[in-house]
C-alpha cells in the first residue's frame, strides 16, 4: 500500500489528479473493513486527515456550508445546523452508534453512496447540493444527481467531495424523520423517509418534500406524489391517492433485512400518516 | 516509516511500524494493553471501544496514524483490581458485567458519559451505550451500573460543595 497524506485541499487535489485511481480515506468507518479484510493492500491512499478546513461547517442567513470531513458528531453538535436542519441532526443520531459518528463524515457516507445511507433522506429534502473539487476546477451537482446506482456516484477521475451546501429552509408546518430498521442503532435500515410539508393559510397544501431511501438503488424523492398533493387538502383521501402512487418513484427490492412488499406498506404508512398528521 | 508518538493513558508511546496497523493491535500487541477486545472488527460491535481525545471510538476502525499526536485512553487508564474506578465498582455491585468480553469497552463509552455529566435517565444511557452490544443480552444491569455510577458522581460532586 502507498499512503499519500496531502496537508492542504490543493496538495489534495494534485496528488488525486496524478493517481486518479487512489482510494481517498476520510474518518475510514467503511474503508477499514475493507481494508481489514485485505481489500486495499495494493492500492494507493489517499489520506484526507490532514484537511482541516474541509472539516468546517459555516452557516450564513441563506446557506449552511458543511465541510465533507464534518463527521455526524460534528454536525449534531451545530447550532445552526439543529436549528434549522433538524431531519439531518435527527438523521446523523442514527448513523451507526456513537463511535461511528464521532469518526464517520458527511462526505464519506455519500461518496460510498450506499442506497441505505441515513443522512441521504434529509439532504434530499432540503434539496443539498454536493460541491465536487478537482484539480482542474468545482462543480456543484443537486443532491438527486450526485448518485448514478448502488455504491455509485458521479464523481469523475481526480474529483473529492469538498462540501455539502444546504439553502436554509423556511420554517415548514411539519416536519418528519423517520428510520425503519430492526434494532434502533446500528442496524440498516429496511425503508427510511424524510418529509417537508409547508401549508398554505386556506390549510391547502403549499408545497411537500418527500424522501425514501432503501426503497431504489439510490434515495428517491416522490417527485409524483409531490406534485398530486400541492394545492390539496392534507385529508385522508388525499393521502390514500398519495400512498397509491408511491411506487411510482421507488423500487423496492427482496433482501436479507427485508421484502418489497413490506418495505412499499411501510413507506406507504408513513406518508399518510405524515399528510394526516397522525405520526 | 516516520515514527508515530501517541498519549496512551498519560504515557508517551513511540510506534515505528506501518502506519495502517489498527489502533488496537498496537495497543494490544505492541504495548500489552490488553484489556481493549476485539469483537466483530468491523465497527459494529463497540467491544474494542476506547477514547480518542476523549471520544469513544472503534479502535478496530482507526489505522495508528490517525491517532498520532493525539490522547489515547483505554479501560487500563480506568482502575486497578486493587482500587478499581467508582464506574468499575457500579458494574461489580449491579452486576454489570457476565462474561466479559463487551465490558471493557462499555466502561469506555460509558466512562465518557459519567464525565460528560450524562445523567442517569435510562432511555438517555441506552441511545449512548446503542453502539456497544453485549452478546450475554445484559443490558438492564449495565444501565443500572451506569445509572448508579452517575448518581454516586452526582452526591460526591454535591458534597465537594457543601
């Protein structure tokens, strides 16, 4: 194994653009099982410790800029993160137990693009952009792009996750986090949904974000159900009408922890409960 | 190989072998502490819990290097059998420990806990401990030794002030 243990982002970059085909480190929770198990021995490192600035989390009246090696503790512990992000405070509470947050980062969970990643849920609901650098330059993709299938992102040769961009919501009427998994920590989750509802003053609804992960190869915002309910009353026909086209936007698989089935009635549960408030 | 140097338990180490070795084979092995167990490896278990600057962590996650020029503590920096820590003596008298292997790193995060002046609320102690799991199914005992070591924390920081 050869370890490349840049001290700056720039030093960072360069080295990644001359061995594009290294393995980037962050708070290694997942790379050390891997590399435990002999997986990595031939390949390069590339060890991101040494960038503190990546680590920081910033926050302006419009926009909370959180650092990809922000770990899960770091991100529970924000202020303005806990005032105005709660999903992904609630979110990174159930990342794992304790010792994995306070080693695991934000951009490590979504650089391994696992289609069971806690944080993703949120991010997608408060419509998060990923800021990608690499030696030629920074893009920023929206959250929903940043995933091109289970374990796959669309992060080109040379390019890091630098940080995670989230506009500050307005205040939404109600809120929902919710993680369905066999044990409450430590385990992986058999559906998980994040939810946004702002109504209007008739108590129509202005606007909804709905999130599912574990329910497709990466998380899924239920684009048709968003676009049924705004301008509906939040009753309980409506949400019978919103469940029925929840598989619309997801795929739902058979697996070790769970079934299709029970992963679409539970999803499906959870949206109409969310809409009738009865959560 | 540059030369490591980490704050084990108050002490200065030296380490000069590759720098990917897991923290708590270097604790283990190198340096004989081997009160810190492994259990699943794999950072789902907790059993290899110790405190990096004070933070519960997977030892079994953590490649030495990222732990170089950093403070190290281990359930040795707790107590000794013969004046065993009042965290230690809360697992003896609740029965907090049975067959052994997931204590040591109990002790860890919930040593973090009592320090951090966690209180004794069971949910409180069960989302902390959530990422130590003990395989003997002990938990009620364990959350009583926490919760008796955090009140008995509690009376003896009340009767400083007195």
């Amino acid at each position: 194994m050869t370890l490349l243990r840049p001290r700056s982002a720039a030093e960072a970059l360069k080295l990644y653009a001359q061995s594009p085909g290294a393995l980037p480190l962050a708070g290694g929770t997942d790379f050390m099982v891997a590399w435990n198990a002999g997986l990595a021995n031939d390949r390069v490192v590339l060890d991101l410790a040494g960038l503190e600035a990546w680590r920081r989390i910033a926050a302006t009246k419009t926009t909370i800029t959180i650092g990809a090696l922000a770990t899960h503790a770091d991100i529970q512990r924000h202020t303005a993160v806990r005032r105005h992000l709660p999903l992904l405070v609630e979110a990174c509470a159930m990342v794992g137990g304790l010792q994995i947050q306070n080693r695991g980062t934000l951009g490590g969970n979504i650089a391994n693009a696992s289609p069971a990643g806690d944080t993703f849920p949120p991010l997608a609901v408060y419509d998060a952009e990923v800021e990608l650098a690499s030696a030629r330059g920074r893009r920023r993709v929206p959250f929903g792009s940043v995933f091109a299938g289970v374990k796959k992102t669309v992060l080109e040769p040379g390019e890091l996750i630098a940080a995670i961009h989230v506009p500050v919501p307005r205040r939404p009427t109600r809120a929902l986090w919710r993680k369905v998994g066999t044990r409450a920590a430590q385990a992986i989750s058999k559906t998980m949904a994040a939810g946004l509802l702002w109504l209007a003053r008739d108590g129509t609804i202005a606007e909804l974000r709905f999130a599912l992960g574990s329910m497709a190869p990466t998380v899924r915002r239920l684009a048709s159900v968003e676009a049924h309910v705004k301008g509906r009353r939040p009753d309980r026909e409506l949400a019978r009408e919103a469940a029925a086209l929840v598989a619309r936007d997801v795929a739902p698989i058979d697996d070790i922890r769970s079934t299709a089935e029970y992963r679409l009635a539970v999803s499906q549960n959870l949206l109409a409960s969310f809409l009738t408030r009865e959560t | 190989m540059k030369r490591l140097s980490l704050r084990v338990n108050g002490t200065l180490q030296r380490y000069d072998g590759p720098p990917f070795t897991r923290l708590i084979d270097v604790l283990r092995e190198d340096w004989g502490l081997t009160g810190t167990k492994e259990g699943c490896g794999e950072g789902e278990c907790g059993a290899c819990t110790v405190l990096l600057d004070g933070k519960p962590v997977n030892s079994c996650l953590i490649p030495v290097c990222h732990a170089a020029g950093r403070k190290v503590q281990t359930v040795e920096a707790l107590g000794t059998p013969g004046k065993l820590a009042a965290l230690q003596e809360a697992f003896l008298t609740e029965g907090g420990a049975q067959c052994g292997i997931c204590t040591p790193g109990m002790l860890m995060t919930a040593w973090a806990y009592v320090k951090k002046g966690g209180s004794d609320d069971p949910g409180a102690i069960r989302r902390e401990l959530a990422g130590n799991l003990c395989r003997c199914t002990g938990y009620q005992h364990i959350v009583n030794s926490v919760a008796s070591a955090v009140r008995k924390q509690r009376r003896s920081r009340a009767a400083k002030r007195r």
